[in-house]
C-alpha cells in the first residue's frame, strides 16, 4: 500500500494552517533517499494496530527557514528550536495521518518525536510494504516527509 | 541424514541471526534454505521439502499468520512442522498460530540452548 | 519504576542470550551526550501508558563487534548487515522494557527500529521528556542506551 496521498494532504494541511506556508508536492520518490546532507530530521515513531515511523527531511538552510514561520522568529542558526521545530512537525504530520487511517485514536498512537542533525548521516529500516518518501517544494526550499508503516496481523 | 529447516523471514539480517543460534545449538542441519516472506516459503515448499520450518510472524506480502492458513489447507507441505519467531507477539496472535497448526514459538531474545530444545522435539 | 534497572535488565537480557558478548553497565548518565561521531544509534519509539523514544548508541567498532558476535561472521565494515542488527537489537531491548514496564501495569506499543549512521550527527529528544541513560562497557568501547519518556501516571 503506498501512502503518498496522505502524506501529500497531511503535509498541505499542516503547512498552510499551522506555517501559513504554501507547499506543493512533486512526484513520490520511486527510491527513497537514505542519506541526508547537512540537514535535520524530525522523527516519530507510531505503533498501534499500525507500526512504524514518520519524518520530514529538510536541508538545514530550509529546516531554519520553516522554524522562522512555525515559532514567527528568525531564525540564523541550527539551535535546539530548531530541532524541536522539526521534531514537533513530524509529530503533528503523523497524527494529522494517524486521523485519517482510523477514527478510533487508540488504534495508534505516537511516540515522543526526536530530532537527527548533521553533515552527512544515514537513516536505514528494513524495508517493508508501504514505505513512501514525497519530496515538497516551498518558499523555504524542498523538503521530504517519509512515513513508513505496516498494519499489523 | 542430514535434515533440511527453512527459515522465513524478512530481515536478511535476522535470517543468520537464526542461523547461526541453529548452527550454535549444535543442530545438525544439512540444508538451510531462506524465504523474505510466506508467499516466497509457499513457492519454494512446492519445489522443495523440508523437515521444519522457522517462520517470523510480521512480513510484507505474506505474514506468518496467513502462510500458517495456506499451509493447512494444502496436504502436501501440512505436516511439517513450525515453529514462530516472535519479538512480541500478544497470547492471543500466538494461540491462533497454534490453532493453525504452528508447533511451538521462540520469543526474542532467544538462547541456543532454547532454540534446540524447542526444535529438539520437533525432529 | 526504576527506569535505569529497566534498561539494564532488558539489555543484558539480549546480550547475554543473543549477542553473547559481555556488556557491564555503568552507573547512570549524568549528562546528555547528544552529538556522536563515526557511530550508529537505534532508535524505536513506544507508545501507550508510557510514551517514549529508545535510542541505543554505538561507536562504529563496538556496532561491527556485536553484529560479529550476533551474526557469527567477521564484520569490517558498516554494512546493511550492521544498521539491521543495531535496529533488531534496539527491537529486542525495546521487547524486554516493554515486558519490564507491564509487570508494573504500564502496558506499551512498540514501533519500529530505524537505524541513524554517521560521521558526526547530532540526537535531540524534547527538551521536556524525562531521560535516563546507562553506558555498558564492551571490550571495544562503551554502548549508550537511553530512554526518554513522557506521561508515567
């Protein structure tokens, strides 16, 4: 099952009414891009009658950017409001996802997110069916939202 | 006579993970084949037999759950034996692998010591 | 709950059935260690009475050391073979808190394990969520697990 078409609206619908940010997504990744340059990633993990994970992917120059417009700051450094900034969207990302895959909240639930930086690391899982990566453009640069998640037995 | 196991699983990490607590239980396998998911192990058993099966219950495609249901339902491969591997699996998912005929379950982290006993008796 | 017995119980747990290595735990952290280099971090978060990220923490030699041990195979470099079995140890750790934390009647989902690899990455958890580390010493260097966690009742 690939999930772009979520991950599409729910990345729109937090972006425009949380950011005021206008975003388009481009063309789901056939690939998905396991290493990141100079970047932020905010991660949250979703467990439940669903298993898996969310993250939005973002050069820091663009990760910097939306924290200005999500916290109304500027923002010249990548500082911890950053990080927070970025794991607090994958967590809004996932639930925004979570609502439309079930009406019942119990049936999953989020972790505490997490944010990863650096100049150049990796993210690896096994792969599994439904693993999507949608790539966005914005005002503040492209970014990426990967969810990888798979229904339990 | 050397003994033929197949092991299902999607992680081709955890598929030598299993196979070296094989080797390190001291169970004598001659064969070790290796399926990525239920379907694959389906393909393959109606080419090949084996003596017992170790099958992860979670995977893409087809899970241990549904592999378990085709196996009973096709005469030819329903009497081998298996065994599931879980990291977690709740009492309820477990008795329902039981009411399809899996023969017992190691839970992760497992021993080599458990690993033979619970295969031991199987062969 | 003693969340620091909790992660020395589940991981040498794993490392003494599974990875068959020897792993002393230290006493607790102190301090956050937040920026690694040349290491590999499994990460699964959890959800449920008690919501939370796992995060186990390895230099690159100790990570090659137990996926040797794990996998009974010479290992010399970061491989696939590497990031899967940092991942599926932070599974069986996560499996072992998860255990842990139901014989004191909090009951907990787990997610999925990603694995973070490279030169020099930053983690970042919410500033807001408690945190408990404990190092263990293996003969080639030390392995952090954390826990950070939010909403003990």
């Amino acid at each position: 099952m690939s999930w772009d078409t979520h991950i599409a609206d729910a990345t729109v619908e937090i972006f425009s009414t949380m950011l005021m940010m206008e975003v388009n997504p481009l063309a789901p990744l056939t690939e998905r891009i396991k290493t990141h340059q100079k970047s932020v990633t905010g991660i949250v993990g979703m467990a439940g009658l669903y298993k898996g994970m969310l993250a939005i992917h973002a050069p820091a120059t663009a990760a910097m950017a939306i924290t200005g417009n999500f916290l109304g700051l500027e923002v010249d450094d990548v500082n911890d409001d950053v990080k927070d900034a970025m794991g607090e969207l994958a967590n809004m990302l996932a639930g925004s996802i979570k609502a439309k895959l079930s009406d019942n909240s119990k049936d999953i639930q989020l972790s505490i997110p997490s944010a990863v930086c650096g100049g150049s690391y990796s993210l690896d899982y096994q792969p599994q069916q439904g693993c999507s990566m949608v790539p966005f453009e914005s005002t503040a640069g492209r970014f990426l939202v990967e969810l990888q998640l798979e229904q339990q037995t | 006579m050397g003994k033929k196991v197949l092991i299902i699983d999607d992680s081709s990490t955890m598929r030598k993970i299993v196979t070296r607590s094989l080797r390190q239980a001291g169970l004598d396998f001659d064969t070790i084949l290796e399926a990525g998911d239920g379907q694959e192990a389906l393909q393959l058993l109606a080419k090949e037999g084996v003596d017992i099966i170790l099958s992860d219950i979670n995977m893409p495609n087809m899970d241990g759950i549904e592999f378990l249901r085709q196996k009973s339902a096709n005469a030819a491969i329903k009497g081998i034996p298996v065994v599931m591997i879980t990291t977690e699996a709740g009492a309820d998912i477990l008795a329902e692998a039981k009411s399809l005929g899996a023969k017992g379950s190691i839970k992760k982290p497992f021993t080599p010591e458990q690993v033979s006993e619970t295969l031991g008796g199987l062969m | 709950m003693d969340f620091a017995q909790a992660i020395i119980e589940a991981t040498s747990d794993v490392f003494n059935t599974m990875v068959m290595l020897e792993a002393a735990p230290g006493a607790p952290a102190t301090e956050k260690t937040t920026a690694f280099s040349d290491a590999i971090s499994g990460i699964l978060g959890f959800s449920g009475d008690i919501k939370g990220m796992l995060r186990i923490n390895c230099p690159n030699q100790v990570a090659m050391a137990i996926t040797g041990s794990l996998l009974g195979m010479e290992v010399e470099e970061i491989d696939d073979d590497v990031r899967d079995a940092i991942g599926e140890i932070a599974n069986m750790v996560a499996g072992g808190l998860k255990i842990y934390f139901a014989r004191h009647n909090q009951n907990i989902e787990l997610s999925i394990p990603t694995a973070i690899g490279g030169q020099a990455y930053t983690v970042h958890s919410l500033a807001n969520a408690e945190w408990v580390a404990v190092p263990f010493t293996l003969a080639n260097g030390v392995m952090l697990v954390e826990l950070q966690f939010v909403g003990l009742k």
